[in-house]
C-alpha cells in the first residue's frame, strides 16, 4: 500500500538536458517516483500535487535502479508553465 501524499510518490524531477529538451518540446514532465507506484498512482500523484490534467504516463527503470516516470500532460496545460512555477526552468 502506498501513501496517499502526492510528493511521497512523485519523489523529485529530473533536470537533465533530455528530460528538459522533453519539457520544451513534447510537453513532458519527467519525474523519479517510488518503485513500487504503478501509472495509475503515478497519474493521480501528478494531478493532485502539480495541478494538470495527465494524458499519459511511461516508467523506465534506469542502471541505477530507480524508477523514472514520463508524464504526458494533456495540450491545456503546457508542460513549460509547469517547470516554471515549480523552478525546474
């Protein structure tokens, strides 16, 4: 069972330069979230703490073991205003 808070799921974002290059120009919001979260919770946690609509999530898990989430917001929310008002640009 995992927490109900937001933030406890959507661990921290990542700040690379694809990640980034993501936000800019496929309206993507990569994020490093708990492992054991699937898409759906990963999908709730992004509505509720980032306030946007989610079209869709992927999830890799990287070398290094942990799970990254690439998260689709839908064309009324662009991701660019998003990274904005959270600092991540």
């Amino acid at each position: 069972m995992l927490p109900v808070e937001p933030w406890q799921i959507l661990q921290y974002p990542m700040l690379t330069e694809k990640a980034l290059s993501r936000v800019e120009t496929e309206n993507k919001l990569v994020f490093i979230v708990r492992r054991d979260a699937n898409k759906k919770q990963i999908k709730w946690a992004a509505e509720h703490a980032l306030g946007v609509k989610v079209d869709n999530v992927k999830t890799i898990i990287d070398q290094k073991g942990r799970k990254k989430a690439i998260i689709k917001l839908t064309k009324d929310f662009p991701a660019t205003d998003v990274a904005m008002r959270f600092g991540m640009l």
